[in-house]
C-alpha cells in the first residue's frame, strides 16, 4: 500500500499503486513531476522538499469479524534524514451492533434456501415406476411448459426420460403430480428459510445469532 504526503498532510491512501492516480493528484498539486507503471519498485520517491510518494505500514488489530468491524485509522509520518519514508497508519475496532450482526448472518440464509430449493433429486413413484427429478427451476419450467402443451388435448401423453434415465409415458395428470412434488420441497425450503429468519429476529445477544444453527 503507498501514499502521497504533501506540506505533512495525507493526500492519498493507503491506496494501491495506481500511478495514474498519483499523476493526477501531482498535477493538482501542481508538481512539475510524474510516476511510471513500475516506479514503485522505488519508493520513497522524493518530488520535492514537501511532497512524496511512500510506503504505508498497516497496524490492525485481531478482531472477530462477527462482532467488531475495522473502524478509522489514525496515521503518522516517519522521517528519515529531513524526508518522508513511510506513513504509518493504526486502525480502531468497532462492535457492531446487535441489528448489524443480524443483517449480516440474515444474508448467509437466502443462499442456503436456493441450494435447498433447487439443488435436491427427489425419488417418486410415475405410473407404478420410481423416477427421479431435480427440484431446480429449469426442471419445474420443463414440466409446466409440458403440462401447458397437453392441457386441452384429450389423452396427450409424453414419453419421458427421468434423470435415472427410466423412460415414462405421462400426461397432463402425471406431469401435475410431479410438480405437486416439486413444490413440496420448494416449500419445504421455503419454510426453512422464514423460519430461520424468525429465530435470528427472536436473539437477544450477537453470539445467539451466530447460535443459529444454518446446516
């Protein structure tokens, strides 16, 4: 991480080395200098007796990223021989409160419910022969399009490949059973997930909410 220090002041940083950036702010300094892509590799780079590029030393304390956030940093600058060589810079801890700390857990159920929802090849019995199918979104759209397809034609069949590669012949009363099973478990995840969400609501203290259990 580098900055530029000017008449003692931080002008920019800690950043990464971006020597576009750092021209730019060079020329709004109106020093009559610039950095190349690979000047880094010379740092501290002295433009004049008030203005230079240099390293930056990061002090961050241990902190649990469940409870505590990085707050601010304080920064000071070492000198060497009259010059600026490096900005040091020390970071503060802050608690979250207890609303951050349940947005943020709140966030990892949503996820788990999609794999929940779509992520899951169930076993039921077609036409007096066990099938399976996933639960995914793209599987339902596949059987709702069939069912649209068949709907209104007396007896319209489909001869269908299972995932456990069992061919079945099924209508529009079989394609609505699968969906039915589907949705079961769709639900199911649905639930799961409102749920959860009511469990982290009801907690009193940041370590319960980590206390959900979310697996």
């Amino acid at each position: 991480m580098y900055a530029l220090v000017h008449n003692s002041q931080l002008i920019l940083g800690p950043i990464k080395y971006n020597y576009l950036l750092i021209n730019g702010e060079l020329e709004e300094l109106e020093i009559n200098a610039k950095v190349s892509p690979r000047d880094y590799e010379r740092v501290p780079i002295i433009f004049d007796a008030n203005t230079a590029l240099v390293s930056v030393v990061q002090t961050i304390p241990t902190y649990d990223e469940r409870f505590e956030s990085l707050g601010n940093f304080e920064w000071s600058i070492f000198q060497e021989n009259g010059y600026p060589e490096r900005v040091d810079m020390t970071y503060t801890i802050n608690n979250k409160t207890l609303e951050q700390i349940k947005e943020e857990y709140k966030a990892r159920v949503a996820p788990i419910r999609w794999e929940k929802e779509n992520g899951q090849l169930i076993t039921i019995t077609v036409n007096n022969t066990q099938v399976q199918v996933y639960t995914s979104r793209e599987e339902r759209d596949q059987f709702v399009s069939k069912l649209v397809s068949c709907s209104g034609i007396e007896n319209a069949t489909h001869n269908y490949k299972f995932r456990n590669d069992v061919w079945v012949e099924i209508g529009c009363t079989e394609i609505e059973y699968i969906l039915q099973q589907i949705d079961m478990v769709v639900q199911d995840a649905f639930d799961w997930e409102y749920t959860k969400l009511q469990e982290i609501d009801a907690c009193t203290t940041g370590q319960e909410v980590y206390d959900v259990d979310l697996s």
